[in-house]
C-alpha cells in the first residue's frame, strides 16, 4: 500500500459511536506506518463530500473507506476513473464488497491484509449515473431496507434484525409493479413485486444463487421475481436463507450488459448497496468497465487467482497501473 493514506470512517452520529471508532482504528493505524489521516463523519450522507474532498487535494496516493457497504460506495464514486486506490475496512453488518476481494471479516485482521494488499483495476454497475458495486434494485428490497433501519434502530445492528425486516416488509407488501424491462434491446411487459440487479458474484455464492456465468462475460445477473401473494413471497424469502432459492420456481433469471426499466410511476426509490435514492425514470444500467482501482490481497496466478475473481467484483479484476499504489 502506497502513501499518504487517508482513512475516511463513518462513525455515525454521537460521541460514543466516535470514542467506539477511535477505539477500533487507533491500534490499527500504527500497523500502517506514515502517520495516515483519519477522518471521522457523522452524518452517512457526508460520506461522498468527504472522499471528493479528499480526492481533490491531490495529496493521498490510497484512501481507505471504514464501514458497511453504503460507506465503499460513497468513497468508490467518487474514485472512479482516477489513479487513487481504494481500500477497505469492513465494519458494517454484511460486508459483501470487502469480502469478494478476498479480505477477512474483521477489520484487525483486514488492515493486516490491506497492509499486503495490491492494486487491481474492477468493473463496477451504475444506474442513472450513480455506481453500485453489489446490487441495484427497485421495488420490494427497497422497501425491505426502509423498514430494516427502523428495526436496525429498535434493536441495534445485526444479522437477525436484518431477516427480521425482511419477514415484517413481506407480511405488509401490497402488491407487485407493472414494469417494461429491456435487457439488450429485448423488451417485455411485466408485473412483477422486485427486479434486482446483481454485479457481484460473492453475494450470489452466499445465498445458493445463479448468475456467475453472467457475471464471468461482463453482463449483470437479472433476478426477476414472479407476480405472487405475499405468502408466496415469505417462501421465498426463507429458500432464499437457506439457499434453497431455485431458477423457475421462484425466480427468472437473465443475463444482460444494457438494462432499461420503466414503470407508471415517474419516480421510484432505487435501492444502491443498502443505500436508497428517488430517480426519475427511465432506469438504465450500465457498466464501467475497469473503471476503479481497489487494493485486494493478492491471489497469485493461475487458477487459484481465476477462482477468486469469479465471486470477486463486478467481473474479473486486471492488475492496476503501477501509479496506482502497488505494495
């Protein structure tokens, strides 16, 4: 990892939170080395203006993002297309990103690897100019993420406060969409309570779900759900924890790189990793190829390397320009 290294941390509103982060990065940052620069925020929604502060000063080689998926994703948007590395610290509830690069769970024995790590250039999704690097959907997950906060600030933080959202949306879900989807100039009509987009194959591989080949060629993974009842729905939901999930019986899966949603409605909520946006449609994916550089633990050749990159980024990663920060 290359310096001078900003480290941008969400530490959520209250100084407790704050003393909580402190607590978490202190001991870490003395592994670094070279006295990097921390910067704690309060508010999730600064996030972004935090990072392209941080990337217009022209002063860090790597800018280091600690916190859930929502926080990468705020520090990747504002990364893209620039010789800043990215690196990750992975302090939320799921993690998926820092994951699919091969990292640890915890984010002791992540700095470790990001110490070690080196640069890879990745693809990554985009829907009506703003990036997503796991998932974009509209409709029902949507709505799961409203009501997982209002759970999340109930009864704190947690993997079973995140299914239980799931259960308690579907209970009260009304009733699907009409929808037109073109996936690469094919059309159809549909209706239909969720359409969700996938570009990261680790997330698939934790749920028993299709999609890497789609994946593997460059084109998102389309989960479209079926138009059913919500008892229906909580089926699914829970094949889908046990990852008995299945093509056909509960899903339609498609591959595609060019992606056009319209609805009735002018304006819906795009749920962006875990994060929610109000967009005017249409809602049009794409990708960015090779578009951010992140730091990855390195995989080594051959295919050891190959295996990891399938449940990896938005496709298969490529070695970084030198400029970018190697170790």
């Amino acid at each position: 990892m290359q310096g001078p290294v900003c480290i941008i941390a969400n530490a959520g509103s209250g100084k407790k939170k704050a003393a909580r982060m402190h607590a978490l990065l202190d001991p870490l940052i003395e592994r670094i080395g070279g006295t990097p620069e921390v910067r704690l925020v309060h508010e999730g929604h600064r996030i972004a203006a935090e990072a392209r502060a941080a990337r217009d000063e022209g002063r860090f080689a790597t800018i280091i993002a600690a916190g859930g998926d929502g926080t990468v994703c705020a520090v990747a948007a504002e990364l893209l297309d620039s010789d800043i590395a990215m690196g990750v610290l992975p302090m939320g509830t799921f993690n998926y990103f820092s994951r699919s690069l091969g990292f640890p769970q915890t984010p002791e024995d992540s700095l470790v690897a990001l110490t070690e790590a080196v640069p890879r250039r990745i693809s990554v999704g985009e829907v009506n100019g703003r990036l997503f690097l796991n998932n974009a959907s509209l409709g029902l997950y949507a709505e799961i993420l409203q009501n997982r906060e209002s759970v999340y600030g109930r009864f704190g933080r947690s993997r079973m406060a995140a299914y239980w959202s799931v259960l308690t949306t579907i209970a009260s879900f009304r009733r699907p969409s009409s929808m037109r989807v073109t996936i690469d100039g094919q059309a159809r009509r549909l209706r239909t309570p969720m359409v969700f987009v996938a570009a990261n194959g680790y997330q698939l591989d934790q749920f028993g779900l299709p999609g890497a080949d789609c994946l593997e060629q460059g084109d998102f993974a389309v989960f479209l759900a079926p138009d059913c009842s919500r008892w229906q729905l909580i089926r699914f939901a829970i094949r889908l924890a046990m990852r008995a999930a299945r093509p056909e019986r509960d899903f339609e899966l498609l591959c595609g790189r060019d992606i056009v949603i319209e609805t009735r409605r002018p304006r819906r909520t795009i749920a962006r990793d875990g994060e929610r946006d109000r967009m005017a449609q249409p809602f049009r994916f794409r990708m960015r190829e090779q578009a951010l550089t992140v730091l990855a633990p390195d995989q080594g050749a051959g295919e050891s390397a190959s295996a990891a990159n399938r449940v990896g980024g938005a496709v298969p990663a490529e070695p970084a320009v030198p400029s970018a920060g190697a170790a």
